[in-house]
C-alpha cells in the first residue's frame, strides 16, 4: 500500500478548499465533539477561575455536585479533549497535504501554518491566553517536513516524543512557580479579571503569558505526538473505510481503554482519547450512529469560528469589561452555561452552512493561505 494517495495527473490544477462532499463526516463529528469537552474544560478551569488554581489546594467551597462534576471533568475529560483535537488537527494536515499538488503544497501549507500562527497570537493576546493555536501553529511547521517521509517514520517520531511526554523530563527541566507564588498569582488574576477594564485586564494577560508558557512546554512533545499519530491513522486509509473496519475500530477502542489502565497518568491522557475517537468513529460508520451523532458534523466543520466566538462570550461573561463574573460562579452553573453556549452553536452551525460553505474564520482561513477568495454562498436550489 502507497503512503499517500495518487495526486492529480497534471502540474497545473489549481489548488483550491477542500469542498463539502469530499469532507469525510465522522471527523466532523468527532471534531465537534471534542469541541464540547473543549468547551467544558475552559469555562469551568481556565475562565470561571485562573488556570493555576488547579494547581493549588481548593480556594473556594465546593458542594458535593460540583466536586463531582470537576473530578469526573479533570479525570474523564480535561486533556483528553485537547488530545483528540490534536490527533484531529495532525489528520488534516495529513489530507492537505496528500491533497495539494507536490509543486505548491510545502508553499500552502506553511503559509496556512503561518496565518494560523497570527490568528492565535491576536487570540492570546486580545482575548484569551489559554489559545492553542500558537502552539499548533508551531507545532504544525515541526511536523510538516516529516509528512514527506514513509509511515514508519510517522509512528517512529510519536512514539519517541510519546516516551519524552511520559518521562516528565520538561517538567523537571522547567518546573512551575512554588505554590507561594502561583497562590500570589491567583488572588491577583482575581482581582483583575473580575474588576478591570479591558486595558487593565490586558496588561495582566500578556505578563501571564510568561506563567502560562511552560505549561505549552510541558505538553509540546505531547502535541507532536498526536500530530503524527493524526497522519499516520490517515495515511493507512482506515478512515476512508470505516464502515468496512468497524470492528477493527471498536477493537483499537477496547484496547486503548485497557491500556489507560495500565500507563501512567501522562499517556493516560492521550490512550482515553484514542478510545473516544475510535469509538465516535466506529459508532458514526454505522447509519444508526450517523442519524444520532449527525448533529456534530456542523459544528465540526465551523471548530475555528466556534472555539474563538467560545472565547469571546466566555471572556465577556467572566471578565470586568463585561458581567465580571469571574470567580464568582459555582462549578455546575458556568458548566451549564457552557452547555447552553454549546447548543446554540450547534443549531447556529447548522443555519450557518445551509447557506454558506464555510464558517466565517474558515473561509478567512483558507482565503489568506489560497491568496484568493473562495465562493462563500451556497447556490440557491430553485
């Protein structure tokens, strides 16, 4: 079996998006769930309170249904969200690639990584310095060169960066602030991000970004990993025939979910997200499982705009140049909220590309990296 598909036969077709009907829906789906744990893990760690709270003894009283709600999100859901997007970020790098024309394709991809990389540094900046774009953006150049090379080699690279992630190594080389300083920090960022304006909460999120860094650090190989793990699941075809390799699916989802009990807390992280895409997958290959999970596909296709309008209703909500409600909302409520938040963008994704072909940061997306602007309405059925 050839590592990448054939490619068009002549040199000169023009590169263009990928167009609906050639999207495979169950990564949609996936990518739209994922979103959901995203979603969670944020409004109620990273905008609710500061990030490092979680890295302190509790500052705040919790019932009992929001200590079950934060422990079942931290143990079920917190980095395994962010993991599956990685793996799902790696495959679609995959599929630009194998899809491009070899003459333009090193080209396109690094100017998309590129614009990618500006759209996460006015996100960090200006919205929300929990972005991941920066870091994917960063990490998309490193694997890039490596997508060239044979499968082997894929799975070589994460596993080597797997075994790094799981080892602490950068951690120990960059350990995080004693608890005297991040306690410090979190009764400043209290402070700021419940009372201030938006200048004031804006020079506190830029010196933040410096606390903030190593935690990208820590996780870097992590992300790599995903990436090439990404390519790598796309490049052996199986998601092209799902339905066919339902059982071998469902068999990666067993042995993935055994495996999480058997490694340490790190890979944990990214085995229970294997098991949950694998199962969505599987699930979503069956015409029973596509009716019932449908529903994601549009807000999968719309991830970029969706994370980001996330961001800023989250930002509005919580922060002082908005509700200031940060620090001041019980786990259960800024969860459902987030929910509610979460709904509406599933039925506004919907409205959304029933008449337009991209999300509205898709379509800028793929305008800057084509250098041409793509048809944005759907033709009108008469």
């Amino acid at each position: 079996m050839k590592d990448q598909p054939a490619l068009p036969a002549k040199s000169d077709v023009t590169p263009k998006p990928l167009e609906a009907a050639d999207r495979l829906v169950t990564l949609d789906i996936l990518r739209g769930l994922a979103l959901f744990g995203v979603m969670a893990i944020s409004v109620v760690f990273d905008f609710r309170v500061s990030i490092f709270e979680q890295f302190l003894p509790p500052h705040e009283f919790l019932s009992p249904l929001d200590a079950a709600i934060a422990r079942f999100l931290d143990d079920a859901i917190s980095l395994k969200a962010f993991a599956l997007f990685s793996l799902l970020f790696g495959a679609g790098l995959a599929i630009q690639f194998d899809r491009l024309p070899k003459q333009r394709r090193a080209v396109l991809l690094v100017r998309r990584l590129l614009v990618l990389f500006g759209f996460g540094l006015v996100h960090l900046v200006l919205i929300w310095n929990g972005d991941i774009l920066t870091e994917y953006a960063l990490a998309g150049l490193v694997v890039l060169p490596l997508l060239y090379g044979p499968r082997w080699l894929l799975a070589v690279g994460a596993l080597a960066l797997l075994i790094l992630y799981s080892t602490s190594y950068l951690i120990r080389l960059m350990p995080p602030p004693d608890a005297r300083s991040m306690a410090e920090h979190v009764r400043e960022a209290r402070e700021i991000y419940a009372n201030g304006d938006f200048l004031d909460i804006l020079k506190f999120r830029v010196r933040e970004i410096s606390a903030i860094g190593p935690l990208h650090v820590w996780v870097f190989p992590r992300t790599l990993a995903l990436f090439l793990t990404g390519a790598l699941v796309w490049r052996t075809s199986v998601l092209h025939r799902a339905s066919e390799s339902r059982w071998l699916i469902f068999g990666v989802t067993l042995a993935a979910g055994v495996a999480t009990l058997w490694v340490n807390r790190a890979l944990a992280s990214v085995t229970l997200a294997v098991a949950y895409g694998a199962f969505a997958i599987a699930v979503a290959s069956t015409k029973a499982g596509l009716t019932c999970l449908g529903w994601a596909a549009p807000l999968g296709r719309m991830a970029f705009t969706n994370y980001i309008a996330q961001s800023l209703i989250f930002g509005f909500t919580f922060y002082g140049y908005g509700f200031g409600l940060f620090g001041r909302l019980d786990v259960a409520t800024a969860l459902a909220f987030g929910v509610a938040v979460y709904v509406a963008q599933v039925i506004v994704s919907r409205w959304w590309l029933a008449r337009y072909r991209f999300g509205p940061i898709e379509w800028l997306w793929r305008s800057l990296m084509y250098g041409r602007l793509p048809p944005m309405k759907l033709p009108v059925v008469t």
